[in-house]
C-alpha cells in the first residue's frame, strides 16, 4: 500500500503520501468523536446553518437547530450530550436551565482567520472555536484556548509550523477577513515621531463589553492613548463592520480629530499596520495581527493574546491564570492551529489553517450571493443616512 499505490489530496488532487492521508483520516475521525457529544445546535442564525450543519456533521446526518431553550435543553439532558450554541446569541435563561439539567453548554465563534469577506455581511465561516469552558473573549472565567496557551507544551515540529504560518500570513497580507492588495506605502507624521495606530472596534461587540475593563468604548480608547502618548502620531481605523454600516460604533470625525491625527478608511488594515510602530487597542484581533507582523502592541484591555509577555499591559489580566510566558510561535500555534476548527470552503471538509488560507487566492469560492449584495446595499445606505 505504501509502495504501489497513489494518493491523491483530497483538497488539492495532486500526489501526497499514505502519511499525508493518514493525517487527513485522523484529523476527520477526531472531529467526528467530538460531534458525537453533541445533541443540539442553538442560536444560530438561519443564513450560516448549512455551513455550520457541516462544521458539525456526524455523517450523514447532524445535530438538529433549535430555537427554544427549553426543548433544547430537554433533548440534550435525555440524551446525555451537550448543546452547542453561538456565544453572542446565548439568552440569559440557558446557563441556569442547562446547568440544572447537567447539561454541558459549548460556545461557538468565528475563528480568527474566517473568510473573504464579513460575517455581518452575510460570508460564512470558514474556521470557528468550539469552546467548552468559556470563550476566549471573556476573561473573567477560563477558556479553551487560555488553557491552551497555560499548559500545552509547544514541541519544536509546532512551533516550526506556527513559524512558517506567521511567514505566509504577513507575506500574503492575512488578516480574518481576507487577505490585502499590498496597497500603496503612505508616510505619516514628522521625521522620527512615533506614529500608532488604534484600531476601533464595534461597540456592542462583547469582547468590548467583556474584555473592555474601565474604557468603555472607542473614543475612550483614542482619549487615553493621546493622554498617554501626547507627542505621537495617532491614526484612528474604524472596524469594517461599522464602516460597512452593519454595526454600531460609527464616531464623528470632529470627535476623533480631537484625538487622532488621521482617520483611515479603505485597504486592509494590515498594509498600515507595516507602516507603523505600535498598535494601541483596546481588544481587538488587530493586536494579535500586529504580533504577528513584528509591532509593538500596548492592550488597555484584556484580550486573549495579553498577559503572556508579548504586550505592554495597561488594563486588567488575570495574571492567576496566565503566568507563562510564551513564544510568538506558541501564541500563534495556539490560537491558528490548536483552537480552532477550520473547513474548506471547495470540498466541505474538515482542514487545516494552511489549506483555508490558500482558498483565500480564489475569489470564486467568495463570490456574493443576492442575500450578500443585499446586505452590503443596505449597509450603504446606513452608513450614507449616518453622515
């Protein structure tokens, strides 16, 4: 079997190896044990069933969608398995009904490296996490992936993927809704000025809300990074959802010029992120990408990659949990590879990262569909009716 026969790739079709294959078999059969342990899906929204059905498929079937707690809850307790249920979209009366049940509540999200395009514009998902502690958002109670990053031993084979994933992802210009055109090279404040870029993030969004501590929201953030950098550069980037007209969070230019030197729309965020040397935010994945591209990165907050060594830590992080010092290659390897669960949008199968990014280079697989454009035309008017 090893010497004569051929292996095909199942993602790509082109010549691998019996290891390979066995790799992909144990990769499928571990996700399948896990979705055994699962009895219902709740919470999620009616356009990311399908893909969500497959990130969970117990072939052939998978779990069913429920929309009332109780009956959800009922179901799961009769069975002895868990429910899975999307973080953001948790009602206040599941936790207590499931605890009293016994039965174990999974939280699902987005993964950090999720599609070409938006999620509050109607783009599936690509990768999510599937945490049964908590969710690596919300720091007052242990998750999947702090346990990870406390307490897996990163061996050199993990930490030399992780390396050369960090190398494909600045090089291709990754970030988690796409990847970047390489736009043009812009210069900014005067000769030998610190110039920092704070990423604004939706208002609403519960890693602010969680994660945020005593600054409440952007304009607060942009406050206390001139207060603490008076003499630097500040450029402000609005979060593409609320620039897109999708989410709450829009600020008045006159507000943030009181603070920032320079508002920047358009592009990827990344192309600016090269251009800059540090990364003042609150929460945002724009500091994990900004690690990832050599910056120096100052968190007001407590989001998942802080409290490791590898930020200037203004806000609160529970320092009882995370006393470990990491490798950029640990940090990287745990939220990239370890934590999430990723599918590939071509074949429908379970994957690795690698195989994800590499579909980011066809724009067919992203292509809008009526509900999408849709979507992106009200989101214009919004933003339009907003100015």
């Amino acid at each position: 079997m090893i010497q004569d026969w051929h292996y095909r790739d199942p993602y790509t079709g082109k010549a691998t190896t019996i290891l390979k294959v066995l790799e992909f078999q144990a990769l499928w059969r571990r996700i399948i044990d896990a979705n055994q342990n699962i009895g219902v899906c709740f919470g999620m929204s009616l356009w990311k069933r399908r893909r969500i059905a497959a990130f969970f498929t117990t072939p052939p079937t998978h779990p069913p969608f429920f929309r009332q707690v109780g009956p959800a809850v009922k179901r799961c307790a009769t069975q002895g398995r868990a429910l899975v249920t999307w973080a953001t979209r948790m009602p206040p009366t599941l936790a207590p009904q499931a605890q009293a049940a016994k039965v174990p509540v999974w939280r699902v999200e987005d993964g950090f490296v999720r599609s070409v395009g938006l999620g509050s514009g109607l783009q599936v998902p690509a990768s999510i996490f599937v945490d049964q502690r908590g969710i690596y958002y919300d720091p007052s109670e242990p998750s999947d992936l702090e346990h990870i990053l406390a307490t897996v031993t990163f061996d050199s084979h993990l930490r030399e993927r992780a390396r050369l994933l960090i190398d494909h992802v600045v090089c291709k210009g990754i970030s988690k809704y796409g990847r970047s055109e390489q736009g043009q090279v812009s210069e900014w404040g005067m000769p030998g000025q610190r110039v920092l870029l704070v990423p604004g993030q939706v208002s609403d969004d519960l890693s602010v809300v969680k994660g945020g501590g005593p600054v409440r929201g952007n304009l607060e953030l942009l406050r206390a990074v001139h207060r603490c950098n008076p003499d630097a550069f500040i450029i402000y980037r609005p979060h593409p959802d609320v620039v897109a007209g999708h989410r709450q969070g829009r600020l008045p230019d006159k507000a943030v010029m009181a603070y920032a030197d320079h508002i920047s729309i358009g592009g990827s965020i990344t192309d600016i992120m090269g251009q800059v040397d540090e990364i003042h935010t609150l929460t945002s994945l724009a500091g994990f990408e900004g690690l990832m591209r050599q910056r120096k990165v100052v968190t007001y907050g407590c989001p998942f990659y802080a409290g490791w060594g590898l930020t200037t830590d203004l806000g609160q992080v529970p320092t009882n949990r995370r006393q470990r010092t990491l490798l950029l290659e640990d940090l990287v390897a745990g939220a990239l590879i370890l934590y999430p669960r990723y599918i590939d949008p071509l074949t429908q199968l379970p994957c690795e990262v690698e195989t994800v990014i590499e579909r980011f280079n066809d724009m067919r697989l992203w292509r809008p569909t009526l509900l999408m454009r849709i979507k992106q035309l009200q989101g214009k008017i919004k933003h339009m009716m907003a100015h």
